[in-house]
C-alpha cells in the first residue's frame, strides 16, 4: 500500500455536529459508506490509489452538504442519511498546516450503478483486507478510528 508522504492523520476527534465551528480550518468532508462488512472506496486515477469520497467544500456549502455532494460526484451513489462521526485532525507534512475534515457515515443495502468520472474511474466495496492495491493510508486511518466508535449505526 502506499502512503502520501505530504499528509498525516493525527487523530479523529469525536465531537457532536454542532461542534464541529469549534475548529479551523475546515477542509473537506469525508463520506464514508458501509455495505454489509465492506466499505466503498474509489480509485482515483489521478493519485492512482484507492480513496474514500472527499472534497473541498463549496462556497456557501455546509459540510454534510459536501459529503452528500462529493459521495454523488465521485461514486455515483445518492445517499441523505449520512450521520456526522466526528472530525479528522490531519497534517500537511509539507506546508505544517493543520486542518480538520468532517467525517459522514451511513449504511445502505447496495450501490446504484457507477459511472466513471473526472476523478474515480471505479469504485469497489472493500473487506479491508484482501489486496486491491495502493490505498490512502490517511483514508484507511479514519475508517480504523472510526470503529473505536461504540456506536450502533457502525457496529450495529
């Protein structure tokens, strides 16, 4: 697997939505969707490697608005129960800058069809351990902390 060497995941913090204006900058949100045991990444094929769906926010644009935007554009898949987890503090190693990128998840039964975009060229729902090839570390690091979650909607 391969690892970005200009991002580092710090932590996930665990706060509630209305928090979340507590803590600058905010950068892009992370959606995170569950099928079963599987998770569903997408291959940019940019960075070359697997990714969860992420974006920068849009002007005027909350950052559940952004999930629910950025999931559609890069996977295809229309999803309204997203349920805000918590953020992602992460480093940019080159510039020292911080930021903090809201975390979104739900459960759904199956994908739609997927259409290849700008960004992803597929997606795949992922078992977390057999090879697919180079994934974001910093992704794969945000799905691990956000099982530490007691929470049913993850562990239920």
């Amino acid at each position: 697997m391969n690892l970005d060497p200009s991002l580092k995941f710090i932590e996930f913090i665990y706060l509630t939505e209305n928090e979340l204006y507590n803590y600058d900058p905010l950068a892009g949100s992370y959606a995170i969707v569950q099928v079963e045991q599987n998770i569903l990444f997408g291959f940019n094929h940019f960075r070359k490697r697997w990714e969860l769906p992420t974006e920068s926010r849009e002007l005027n644009e909350s950052p559940k608005e952004c999930a629910i935007r950025e999931l559609f554009e890069e996977t295809g898949q229309k999803v309204e129960n997203l349920v805000f987890q918590g953020l992602a503090k992460i480093r940019n190693l080159d510039t020292q800058r911080v930021k903090y990128n809201p975390v979104y998840f739900c459960k759904v039964s199956r994908l739609t069809s997927f259409i290849p975009n700008d960004e992803m060229d597929r997606i795949t729902l992922w078992d977390l351990s057999s090879d697919i090839g180079p994934v974001d570390q910093v992704d794969l690091q945000i799905w691990k902390a956000l099982q530490q979650i007691s929470h049913p909607l993850i562990h239920g």
